[in-house]
C-alpha cells in the first residue's frame, strides 16, 4: 500500500475512534452548554437552545450519565454547563463529582432552559445561547459532535471557522476508503501505528460489556440472549455488543470510544470481533487486524449515509463486524466483500428512531446479519446483482446504501421525528 495512503488510513481511524462517556448527541449538546458558559464566565441565569432535529430524536429518550437517571436537552444542558471544562469535549462528564451531580440536579429543577427547533437546514446543529444580566454567550457546534464553528460573547466573536454543509469537515478525506485498500492496510498495518487506538477500543468497550450483562440497564438484552440461548460464540458475540448498548442507553457512566460519532456503533464494530477472536485464539496482532478491517469498513460505509440519519448505524457497523470476523477467519478481499453484500441485504432499511434502550436489540439484530452473511460465504451462499439494492461488485452495492440512507429516507426521517415529538 503506497506510504501517503497509509497514512491517512492511520488518521482516519484516530478521527473515528475517540472517547466519549454517554450517548454522543446528549454529550453534545453538554459540551456545546459549556463552551457557552465558559465562554460567559458566570453562572448562567437562562439558556435557549436550538437544534436541529435529529440532535431533538437522538437526545430526547436517552439517559444522561451522571444526572441520576435524567433523559433529554435540559439534562444535557445542565450536566455541560455545571461541568465547566469544555477542553475534555465528549468525556466532559468524565469526572463529575457527587457534589458536581447533586448540582445537575438542582439546576434542573431551577434553570430557565428554552429549546426549540434550528431552521439551519443542518442535520447536525447545536446553538446555545446563555444569559446572565445584561452578559450573553453563545455557541454553535455543526456537522459533527465536536465541530465548533462559532463562539460569541456580548457580540464579539471569540472564535469562528467556515462551515459548509455540502463539505468535507474532517482533515482526511473519507472518499480514499474501499474494501480492497481496507483489506490491504490491515494485512500491511504496523501493530505500534494503530495500538493505541485499537488497544483503548478493546478495553473500554470490553469494560462497559461486562457492566451491561451483570447491572439492570434498560431491557436487559444482553443478559437475556445469554440466558434465552445459551453461551455459543455467536451468541456471546451478539449479547456482549447489545449488553455494552443496554449499559450505555441508560445512564452507565464508564466510556466507550466510538466510531463516526456513535458509541453504539464503536460498540457493535469491536466486541463482536473481540469476542470471535478469543475463541479461535487469535492473536493480539490479529484481533489488531481483524478491528482495523471491522472499524474501517463501518466508517466507509457511514461516509455515504452521514452521520445522523433515518438509517440505523448500528446496521452498518454489523456490517463491519462481519467483515472483523471473516478476517479472522483467514478471509480477505473476495470473502468479506460478500459478506459485506449479504448483510447488507439482509439488514438495511432498519430505522434509527432515536437513541434509548432498544437500540441493544437493534444493535444484536445487526450482529446476527453479519454473522449470517459470514455463515453464507463459508457456504457458498449469497446475494446477486439485482436481489433488491445489491448490485455488481461490493462498492456499488455500498453506493447504493449511502443513497438509500441519505436520500431516499429523508421523508422517513422526517415522518420519525413527527412522530417522536408529537
């Protein structure tokens, strides 16, 4: 693999696999009330937030850690502003004390908090405005979960950077990604270029696993595919990435890193793989491998439907996760390209309505694909040309996703989000 591809490969997965405590969107919106009320430098005695309403869908059902079990914006709010170190940006509420959480608490109850929707036409957009006498401050984060493009304070503006919808916000271009170049990089990676990343993955995500399959979060998916069907490989598989979700969904406060922006896809992405790779012994190296392949395939196929969307992203990172442990299995590019195609097809289409408890069953459905797509290429078994939106050749078929996804499910979208706030 020439050496500057490489490279940007190596970047890529340093963009994608970051930290963060909490459901993304939620985590957000915290750190967009904290720039602001840094910003401000006093306590804020009122806050107006607009949003856009993919951040209102993904914010509204899900537990924000560290506020005793409180859902929503005006619990992200609060748990950003009384926070006050936006320099740790999605692990802001990393290392709130029990004072600092009593705190969120009476904010809650006593913060004037207006929200409504942004009229941007961003799909990813977070304005807070905080008020304190006759002092203002405001922020605005757009596109992704840490992109601040603007801070003001009392009009002056502290801090501005160009943002275009349409455009490339990331340093590395996500366009350079294909399923023959991912099989490339991960069979020629040096182990000590992406350890670092990769190590912290297997930890955390491991880590919050095994908080979910032995703590009450939400509906218990993990726990109960264990005990509904037994301890096989493939089960284990599904049930550690559905318990890490049923953990996180719900309030648990440990971290996860993530993969394009989502917890819940930095999650399905590697324990899969983890799992598969203890139990055919494999190496640390090879597990290395098989998440580079796993991580890299979920991000392409990401690129193409953005990051918020109506399309669940859990279905994409099964994807990937198929593609972890085909790898494993000695597959390479033939191999996993069709197991990318037969997950797919068996998948896609899955609705994102937000993020809460039933995102863990989502999330063991979209494992369960990409094993079954595994299962079907160490038989001989796939999806043609023409089977649906599977076209000729794996990188038409994940064009076709992108499309789906972000085109074609626009109305869905809208549709969902009526009727979640309804």
């Amino acid at each position: 693999m020439e050496h500057k591809k490489y490279g940007e490969y190596v970047k890529i997965l340093k963009e994608e696999l970051v930290m963060a405590m909490g459901c993304t969107e939620p985590i957000a919106v915290a750190y967009g009330a904290a720039v602001a009320a840094d910003a401000l430098g006093i306590q804020p005695e009122e806050v107006e937030v607009s949003v856009s309403a993919n951040i209102i869908k993904n914010v509204k059902s899900v537990v924000v850690p560290c506020t005793g079990g409180m859902r929503g914006i005006r619990a992200a709010v609060c748990a950003g502003i009384v926070s006050g170190d936006p320099s740790k940006e999605l692990e802001i509420l990393a290392e709130l004390s029990e004072e600092q959480k009593k705190e969120v608490g009476r904010l809650a109850q006593t913060l004037p908090v207006q929200v409504k929707e942004s009229d941007s036409g961003y799909i990813f957009d977070i304005q807070i405005t905080v008020r304190a006498g006759e002092h203002s401050a405001c922020s605005r984060i757009a596109g992704y979960h840490t992109n601040v493009i603007r801070v003001v304070k009392d009009g002056q503006v502290l801090r501005e950077k160009e943002y275009t919808e349409q455009k490339q916000t990331y340093t590395t271009d996500r366009s350079i990604l294909s399923v023959k170049d991912i099989i490339r990089f991960a069979d020629c990676v040096r182990p000590q270029d992406v350890s670092e990343v990769l190590e912290r993955q297997i930890d955390c995500n491991t880590a919050i696993a095994r908080e979910g399959m032995k703590g009450d979060f939400g509906a218990g998916i993990g726990q109960l595919l264990i005990s509904a069907y037994g301890d096989s490989v493939h089960n284990r598989a599904k049930a550690m990435a559905a318990a890490g979700s049923d953990a996180r969904m719900n309030g648990c406060e440990l971290p996860v890193v993530i993969n394009s922006g989502s917890g819940n896809q930095g999650m399905t992405a590697s324990l899969p793989v983890i799992v598969y790779a203890e139990e055919l012994k494999a190496s640390r190296e090879e597990l290395l491998r098989a998440l580079a392949v796993s991580n890299l395939v979920t991000i392409h196929l990401k690129t193409g439907i953005g990051r918020l969307s109506a399309y669940c992203g859990a279905i994409s990172a099964g994807c990937g996760a198929g593609a972890g442990v085909c790898y494993l299995y000695g597959g390479r590019e033939h191999e996993i390209s069709h197991v990318i195609v037969n997950a797919v097809a068996i998948n896609s289409g899955v609705i994102c309505d937000g993020a809460k408890a039933s995102c863990a069953a989502k999330i063991a459905s979209a494992v369960e694909a990409g094993l079954l797509g595994v299962q079907m290429q160490k038989n001989g078994r796939q999806f043609y040309d023409g089977d649906g939106i599977v076209k000729k050749g794996v990188e038409n078929t994940i064009k076709n996703v992108g499309e789906l996804a972000s085109q074609g499910m626009k109305e869905t979208d809208k549709t969902i989000i009526r009727m979640m706030t309804r």
